[in-house]
C-alpha cells in the first residue's frame, strides 16, 4: 500500500530533507584525498546533530553508522573505516538521511577524489542526468514504472548497466515504504501516481555488467566485475506539476 502523505506531515520531512540535502552539498567541498571513510560519517553525523536530528541509517536493521560511504566498485553499504582511505582518482558515494520527528528523508551523491578520470566524471555526470529523466516522469497521473524506465533509457543509451539487486522506493515514517522502485522495464505499468505520494528515487548505474555480489560484512554490494558504480538520489513529493525535491540543495 502507497501511503499518502498531509501536507504537515510533507512539511515535517521538508525539514528533514533541507539538512540531507545541505550536508550533501557541503561535501562537495569537504570530500578530498587522505580522509577516510569514517571521516566522511563523522562529518554528515555532525551535522545532523547540529541539526538537532536523527541520522536515518543508524542502527536501521543493524547498519552501524549515519552514512553509507561506498567507493568506486562498491554499489551501495559501504561501512564506514578508519582503514579505508581515500585516493586521488576515486569516486565515493554518499547516501544518508536525517529524521525529523518522526519523518524520514533519504539521499545520495557519487563524488570524485581529487583529479578523476574522464570516464569516471561521465559516468558520475550520467547516473545524475538518469535521476532528473526519471523524475520528468514523477507527477500525477504517470505510472510507477516509466519513472525506471526513462531513467533506464538514458542511462543505457552511454553504454552503462542498471543495477537491479537494489532499487528506489516509498518513504515517510519508515525509511523504506512500498512501493518498489526499480531502475529499469517498461513503461506504463504499476499503480498511477497520486499528489502527497513520496519516493527516494535512486539510479544506480554501473560502467559494466550489473551483476553484484555482497561482501562478507553482509552489507556492502560491489560490482561483481570490479567496474565503477555511481548513485544519485533524492526524496521526491509527488504534485500535480513539477515534483518537489526534498533533498536537493542548489
């Protein structure tokens, strides 16, 4: 069942998606070779706290830290370590979220390590365009499934391969809500979108097969090729228009 939000309640995970999208966004700057993983968490933890806000992820079915910090082939649950450093030519993704009384938001951004590779800047630059294809589909009256499907379209039409082990999904008071959200099929099929729905739309796009295995942590998810993968992502509210972007900080 699709839950429709009340605009208080959309209001509640507004808050929660200004400080998601505004740690994002600082990252930008904050990101660079020599910090570890577990520096990247402390940072979006911080400022969550500043916030005076819950860290989403942590704890949420055991998950250990405030963020997901995956790099290079690792698709999505990164754990972040001490041990992990980052290098120049890397890219690491960030997926996090803050709750606000009660209400959740949910977000990701695949940034690059220092100077990257032409190749690696594209397919960041990609997975990013795919999100705002999918969304041109995320208003009343569309279906579900051409939301993956345009973010589908696009992204293949470069070569890459959509993931499909995970997928986008519903949120509200739960971090995960129905329904599923894939990447990918045809269009035209699923229930039709209604005002007050609210997804995490998340392309997850890999420079080779689609293919992951997970590591012995049983969290992390790499590219069973050992190609890159990029993630973008945001909290979406469904209008009858343009779709408001809950985590998006320009």
């Amino acid at each position: 069942m699709i839950i429709i939000k009340s605009q208080h309640e959309i209001e509640l995970m507004r808050e929660a998606g200004k400080v998601t999208g505004y740690l994002l966004k600082e990252l930008e700057n904050f990101i660079r070779p020599g910090l570890s993983t577990a520096d990247v968490n402390d940072f979006v933890e911080n400022e969550i706290a500043k916030a005076k806000m819950i860290p989403t992820f942590k704890g949420y079915g055991g998950f250990p830290a405030g963020a997901c910090v995956s790099v290079n082939d690792e698709v999505v649950h990164g754990i972040p370590s001490k041990k992990r450093i980052l290098m120049e030519g890397d890219i690491v993704t960030v997926d996090t979220g803050a709750t606000y009384k009660g209400w959740a938001s949910d977000a990701a951004r695949t940034y690059p390590v220092g100077k990257i590779s032409p190749e690696a800047q594209q397919l960041i630059d990609v997975t990013r365009q795919s999100f705002f294809e999918g969304i041109k589909c995320a208003r009343v009256g569309y279906r579900l499934s051409d939301i993956g499907h345009s973010i589908q379209t696009y992204a293949e039409g470069f070569g890459y391969s959509m993931i499909r082990d995970f997928v986008g999904h519903g949120i509200g008071q739960n971090l995960h809500e129905d329904p599923q959200i894939p990447n990918y099929g045809k269009p035209g099929r699923g229930p039709r979108l209604a005002e007050g729905m609210v997804f995490a739309i998340e392309p997850m796009v890999a420079m080779g097969r689609y293919d992951v295995e997970v590591l012995e942590n049983d969290w992390t998810a790499v590219t069973a090729d050992g190609k890159l993968s990029a993630h973008y992502e945001n909290t979406v509210v469904i209008h009858d228009g343009e779709p408001e972007l809950l985590t998006l900080c320009k």
